[in-house]
C-alpha cells in the first residue's frame, strides 16, 4: 500500500515475540546482507522503544524516529518494507487526521531455519562472499563426536517425579517466540503438477506440509513452472517418497545448468512503492508512468513480445536490475526505448552502456527515466537527423505528451494494457 509516511505520524512498538542475544547476532550475520544495515538498525531502534518488560512502547511520532536515527522519511519507509517482506515485522494502519502506526515485531529465524528456508538461504549465499558464507556456517556447526561404544543413561522425568496433574489450560495472551514466515505469490499450481507424477513413483500421502511448503519456496526461487517442477520431483524419489535434500540438489543444478553456472538472485519485481508516483492522475503520462510501475520487466517483455522471454533476454534483465542496479520502473523504460529505437533487438553491449550512463546519473524514477530518455533522443537527433528522422521511438519520446485528461474510452484502453490485454 503506497501511503506517503508523514512526520506527525505516530506509532507504537509491540512485541510478539521474545527476543535475545542470539536473535541479535543472527540479525546481524544472516539477515543484514539481504536487507541491509540501515533496515537492522530500525529493527534495532524499534525494539529499544520497548518499555522495560519489553512489551510494548508508548506513542511515538515519526519525527522523534527520523531524530533517532538521522536519516530521511523515505529510507525509514523503504527499511520499514524490507523489514515485513522478510517477516521481521508487521506493519498495521488507522487513518485519520494524524495516521496511527502499530509496528509489531517477530523474532529472526534460527540458523538452522533460516538456512533451510531456500529463499533465504539462496538471498544470504548471493550477498556473501564465498569465504564469508563459508566462516558463518562453520560458526555455526556442531562439531561431531564419536560415541560409539558409549551408552545413554539420560534420567526420564518420569523417574525422577511422580505427582497428580492439576494443569490447567492458559486462555491468557502468554509471550512465547513467534516467528512470520514469508509471503509470496507460488509459480505453480500444486495439484495441477502432482497430476503430472505418477502414482507409482510417488505417493501423495507420503507429502507432508513442510515438504509442501519446500516445494512451493523452490519453486519461487528458481521461477521453475509445473512441468519442471514435476520432473525435478520425480528424480527426488526414494521409495515413493521426496528427499528433500535431493531435490534441492537437483533444482539447484538444473538452474545453474540452464542460467551457466549462475545462483538466482532475489530483487524487487516491481517499481518499490516509495518511488511510485504518489497519485495517479486520469493523464496519458500519468496511466503510462503506470504501467511501467506497476509490471515486472519480464511481464513487460511478455507484452511487448507477446512470447514468453528467451534465457538470453531473462538474464539481461537479471544483470540491469542485480548488477546494474537499475530499479524495475526504469529498466521497464529502458527496455521499451532500446526496442522501439534499435530495430525490436536487444543487444547487451548497447544496453549496458545506456544503463551505466542512467547508473551514475541517479535515475531511479520512471518519470526521471522519462525526462532522461527524452533528452538524449533530442540531443543526438540534433547531431544526426538524417539518421533518425525515420527511427521509430516510444511516443513518449517521438512528441511531447501533454498533461491532458482522458476520455473514458482512452482509459478503459490503458486498464486493458495494465492487465495485458490485446487492445483493438
């Protein structure tokens, strides 16, 4: 929900969870190198607003956080989206003359689940260097002992107490360690892909729901559709059965197989919200703004295609958006201006050098990616009209796009084009 963060804006902190020394250290190592420092810091600054049973805080305003911690509304607004998208806290709204907050916070997950969840595991792996990776997971290993010829002669409770049961049940709010687990849209459609294995190489009954769950997060992971899906569970059997180690082996081979040797990398699929236009106006530049905010670049490609993107193309996009660290919006824009201007082609050499020049001129807006755009088509048309005088380009480019209101007729054809239909 795009809601601009005001500075009267109150809020309070709550506390669902128990949190520890432990939970701070896994903050740090684990999940600090997916969201960054500025995101744990607010994590941080909102768990000292506690009170001293480190329950709940007393009303703040966003004014008192952006003094807190010297930093602007907009990066508490971005860490604060970060935060919820990898479960560490859940954000609630009452409207009003002044907007009211509730912040609530969950605990980190655990090493081990942490790093058999295979979003986050992938995310750390991908924001690590390798020696790094490799020193955390040994920070965190057991060593192994040899037992053999040892004999556990561990008490059981009930050989040391004997007493008649009076539990009664708690109906109070009782704290406990309560963890969020990721929200995301699956790529597959579970039964749709059981049905395309064989009873006999597996048995439904034998799928718990954590193995359910594993088949769903993997499935996001490496964007793998039901038909994959299904052939990577059916080379993960062992007597009608999923291993799950097996099939996180073979669905990560297969990617790396595919991709050349490359590890999925987790990104915004979408414009982030604080960088979306505030309101949408019933303006043809202000429905095209949009559409580029509102669809990933592969759906974009989809569109302008109509076939789905080729490998080449996916890691095109991949590279603008991990590599080049272009946002979603403006690699939308990017792409839209490279195809109308170089013949329907993508070519990665061209790209990359637009794309540096956006880079180091901080265009992180579609409006910016715009303006920008539209600048340096006019610049080298001065220089070389009898080139492009016939160069088709975006009509965003080709003509100015006057801040006039739409007819009903012109709306319902933009809606029709944010939804992907063919429009007549």
């Amino acid at each position: 929900m795009n809601i601009p963060l005001l500075p009267l804006d109150n809020f309070v902190v709550i506390n669902k969870t128990i949190l520890n020394s432990d939970d701070h250290t896994n903050l740090i190592l684990l999940y600090q190198p997916i969201i960054g420092a500025l995101s744990i810091n607010l994590y941080f600054t909102l768990w000292g607003y506690l009170d001293k049973n480190k329950i709940n805080s007393k009303g703040n305003s966003h004014k008192d956080l952006v003094s807190n911690m010297q930093v602007k509304l907009e990066d508490i607004k971005e860490s604060r989206d970060k935060l919820e998208a990898l479960g560490l806290l859940k954000t609630y709204l009452k409207k009003g003359d002044i907007n009211s907050y509730v912040y609530e916070l969950y605990s980190p997950l655990s090493m081990s689940n942490f790093l058999n969840n295979p979003i986050l595991a992938t995310a750390l792996y991908n924001n690590l260097d390798k020696k790094e990776y490799k020193r955390i997971i040994e920070n965190y290993t057991l060593p192994k002992l040899d037992l053999n010829g040892y004999k556990d002669i561990s008490c059981k409770f009930k050989d040391i107490y004997a007493f008649t049961p009076l539990y009664e049940k708690q109906d109070k709010n009782i704290k406990k360690v309560n963890h969020l687990d990721l929200s995301f849209e699956p790529t597959i459609d579970f039964n749709s892909m059981l049905s395309l294995i064989p009873e006999e190489i597996l048995s439904i009954k034998s799928i718990t729901k954590d193995v359910k769950e594993l088949i769903y997060k993997l499935s996001f992971v490496y964007n793998y559709d039901n038909d994959i899906m299904s052939e990577m569970i059916k080379n993960s059997t062992v007597d009608r059965k999923i291993d799950i180690n097996l099939l996180k082996e073979n669905c990560r081979n297969y990617y790396k197989f595919e991709s050349k040797g490359k590890i999925p990398k987790l990104v915004y699929q979408d414009q982030p919200l604080y960088l979306r236009q505030e309101k949408v106006e019933d303006t043809k530049m202000s429905k095209l703004i949009n559409q580029f905010e509102t669809i990933t670049p592969i759906e974009f490609l989809e569109m302008k295609q109509e076939s789905k993107p080729t490998l080449t193309d996916t890691m095109i996009v991949e590279d603008l958006i991990v590599n080049k660290k272009l946002m979603p919006g403006v690699v939308n824009v990017l792409l839209d201006y490279v195809l109308k201007i170089n013949n329907n082609k993508l070519s990665k050499k061209f790209i990359e050098q637009i794309a540096v020049q956006w880079k180091r001129s901080n265009i992180n807006t579609v409006n910016d990616a715009i303006v920008f755009a539209k600048g340096e088509y006019d610049s080298k048309k001065n220089y070389t009209k009898k080139e492009t005088i016939n160069r088709k380009v975006p009509s965003w480019v080709d003509k100015e796009i006057k801040d006039e209101y739409l007819t009903d007729e012109e709306i319902l054809e933009f809606e029709k084009k944010l939804r992907g239909d063919k429009v007549d």
